[in-house]
C-alpha cells in the first residue's frame, strides 16, 4: 500500500502540538522533533505503535 507521507507527517505533528499546547503533555512535543525528522519507514512504524488508520492515508 502507498501512503501519503506528508499527509500522515503533518497529521502526526497536529497530533503531537495539540497534545502539547491543550493538554500539557511535554513528551508530546518532543515526539513531534522526531516525527519531523522520522524517515518514511519509521513514520509509518511511530503511526502502527499509535494504532492510527493508515488507510486513510492511502495514495
């Protein structure tokens, strides 16, 4: 399956920024450096650990 890198990159760092800023996580801002610089590969690895729905982001 082809996914949508940059979508999931972009969703991923909303995720993180919005854990951050509203509900204080500072971990959660942390793991958005890493999802910045995360290859495809482990993008997709951080996104299954995170069980989110990679088939939305199907190419």
């Amino acid at each position: 399956m082809d996914i949508d890198i940059e979508k999931l990159r972009k969703d991923m760092k909303q995720d993180c920024y919005g854990a951050f800023f509203a509900g204080g996580f500072g971990g959660a801002l942390m793991e958005s450096f890493d999802v910045e610089k995360a290859s495809p590969k482990e993008l997709v690895e951080m996104a299954e650990r995170k069980r989110m729905d990679l088939l939305k982001y199907r190419d």
